[in-house]
C-alpha cells in the first residue's frame, strides 16, 4: 500500500487551533478548500489559513469528520511502518493484561485513543475480533491484519465490521474471517477469574462488554447475601460477578432469549445455580416487579447505547430517568444501584443529573458511593476528551 501524501487540506482562518491541539478531527465547516486530486481515503496534509503545516492524516469527504488526524510530525510517513509501530505501542500498553492469566480478554485497539482513528481491536483469548469502521484503515487493512498476527499471534482474525458507521462512511457492512482459524460458536474467556463464553461472531459489539471488567469486579463488596437484579444482563457477566461474591440469589432481565442462553451457561459454567432468567422488556418487567412490591438488595441498571447522537440525547435521557426510578423504587432500604450509560452523547454530567431526578422522582433520598468509568484498556487520549463514553454511578439508597 503506498503511503505518498496525495492533497492538501487548507483550513479557514481562525479553525486550525483544534488540529494545533492535536485533536484528531477536521470537520467539514473548517475546510477552506482541498488541494490536489485526492480521492476518499487518501491520505492529505493538512495546512492552516497561512499555509503551515499542521498534520497529517486520511480524507473522506462522504463524512463529515473529512480528515481523521494520523500524525503532527512533517517527517513521518504514513507507510506499513508507521502502523505497526503504532500497533505495537497499543499492544504494549496491555502488557499487564496479557500477562494476567484471570483474564484473557480485553481491548487492544481503542481507535483515536490509541491514535488509530477508525480501528477497534478486541482480543478474546487466542481470538482477535476487528473493525474497521472507517475508509482510511479500510485502505490500510492488510497492512494492519498483518501487523496484528505478528504481534499477537492469534489463532484467527474475525472482523465485525457490521456496524452502522461504515455506512457514513460509505462503505458496506462486513462480517466474517480475515485470517487464520474460524472461531468456534462460542469462544471460552477468562475475566476476573471467571469464565465467560461469547460468540464474537454474532454478539453484540464484537461479542462482550469487555469495556465494564473493571466494573463488575466493583460490584464484588455488595452482594454477599444480597439479591441481586441485573437488568439488560445480556449474557450474564455481572450475573456471574454477583454470584461468585456470594448473592444469595440473581435475577437476570433480558430482551434476548439467546442471550440468556448464554447467560445460563455462563453461570453453569461457573458452578452457580441459584437464578432466575427472564426474557422481556426491562422497563415492563420491571413494572411488574413495583407492581408485586418485589425488592432487591442490588440492582445493576446497563442498557446498550440509548443515544448515537446529540439528536437523541433527550429521548434518552427520559429512558434512563425511566429505568432508573423504578429501579430506585425496587430497592430496599440500604441497597445499592449501580447503573451506567455507554451513550458518549450523554456527558457525565448529564447522567448524574439524571439518577438525581430518578430518584427525587421515586421518592427516595440516595448517596453517591462510587462513579465509574471504563477500564484501563479503553484508555481516553488527553487530547480527545471524546473517546469518554463510560459513566456510572453507585448509589445507596437510604
């Protein structure tokens, strides 16, 4: 692949002070004009009004972040080297996980965080799950695939590229093997010291939520004895935190009927027994529950990403204010709700305004005991603020 600077992207005056601070974006409303013949995917210099050189990195203009910033050196190509230097820089900043045998599944690549702007790379055991979500890494993509199993040396490559993005991007949705062995249905990991089996071919995301590890070994201190709701389970890891710290009993709340499948297995796997498993919409069943006067000790609130956009941010807010409050309303006094939002559009902030007016609502006062955030191998560059979609809270309700 040839890595040869194709146009120049010249900014209006007064935009360059973002790429100045080594944010990775250049919007479209920044753009004075685009010099050259560059075609999408390309990779482009880009020059200040007065035409200083800014940075480097890859165009396309059918999105409207036109340029995903690579580099702020002049001198550094962007070749077969500089990918797997910058492959290798991510993959050694796991160092610490890969040598831990209670977990054997984590985050590799975390995009513009790792200063690799489009590219997801999740490790799961001897398996490697990617995406390629926009169209300068897709350029780059066997390239990059061949950095990966050098480094790693994995069984197998599976990509997950079916995702939405890669359509504002304007390429296709893909799925399927990219090198090496196919994985089996189901790939047997370790987190925690707990075992988990997940399917990267068809799970959600690229298979688990590898971005609440740290989090679910947060929730340990709190359920011993204690029933436990884990509403939105999906397939079943807080269930199995809860249960190896010694709930006395968990309930799991799903959508999802395989999911749930997943779920029993995961906890047979791990030598519990003591559940129960309900398929359904979590905001009715957990109106049936207010309505039964059922209550918990603990409840885990995690919903899937409830806003893609600021456009959606109040829809949002309304459902997590909604969950929320019953959930408040299904704890006992002293029990503990733990309750994230993985919507980056929803700020920190927010959210906690949110728990406020949930449990104001259910008529209950609260104590924030903890926040959350996600683990160290979804790491946030300081210069990109963005890459900080996790938040949660842990509340005691009095």
């Amino acid at each position: 692949m040839d890595g040869h600077v194709n146009g120049t992207v010249v900014l209006k005056q007064g935009r360059a002070k973002p790429a100045l601070q080594r944010h990775p974006w250049v919007f479209s409303g920044a753009i004075e004009r685009i010099e050259g013949a560059p075609t999408d995917g390309d990779i482009v210099d880009v020059r200040d009004a007065g035409n200083n050189w800014l940075a480097r990195g890859y165009l396309n203009r059918q999105s409207q972040i036109v340029v995903r910033l690579l580099t702020w050196h002049q001198d550094q190509a962007i070749d077969a080297d500089f990918w797997r230097r910058r492959l290798a820089q991510a993959v050694s900043g796991r160092h610490r996980l890969a040598g831990d045998p209670s977990t054997t599944a984590y985050r590799l690549v975390h995009a513009e965080s790792d200063y690799l702007p489009g590219l997801v790379v999740d490790r799961y055991g001897d398996w490697l799950a990617v995406q390629f979500l926009t169209q300068g890494v897709e350029r780059w993509r066997a390239e990059i695939v061949s950095a990966l199993v050098s480094l790693v040396t994995p069984k197998g490559v599976y990509e997950r590229s079916d995702v939405d993005v890669r359509e504002r991007e304007g390429l296709p949705q893909r799925r399927g093997l990219v090198w090496g062995e196919e994985p089996p249905e189901h790939i047997e990991i370790v987190e925690n010291g707990h075992r988990l089996p997940v399917d990267i071919r068809e799970g959600q995301k690229t298979g688990a939520y590898l971005d609440q590890r740290e989090n679910r070994a947060r929730l340990a201190p709190f359920c011993l004895g204690a029933d436990v709701l884990d509403a939105f389970s999906y397939t079943g890891a807080f269930a199995v935190a809860a249960a190896a710290a010694g709930a006395e009993r968990v309930t799991l709340v799903d959508s999802s009927g395989p999911a749930l499948d997943l779920a029993r297995r995961a906890m047979a796997l791990n030598g519990y027994q003591r559940a129960d498993y309900v398929e359904g919409d979590v905001f009715s069943v957990l109106r049936k529950y207010r309505a039964e006067r059922r209550t918990f000790n603990v409840i885990v609130v995690d919903p899937p990403k409830l806003a893609a956009s600021s456009r959606e941010v109040e829809r949002a807010s309304r459902a997590y204010k909604d969950v929320n409050l019953l959930a408040f309303q299904l704890l006992q006094p002293g029990g503990i709700l733990f309750t994230t939002s993985c919507s980056g559009a929803v700020s920190a902030d927010l959210f906690q305004k949110i728990i406020f007016g949930a449990a104001l609502d259910a008529g209950r006062e609260a104590q924030i005991v903890g926040w959350l955030s996600q683990g160290s191998d979804h790491p946030v560059a300081l210069t990109f603020p963005e890459g900080l979609y996790l938040k949660g809270l842990i509340c005691r309700a009095l």
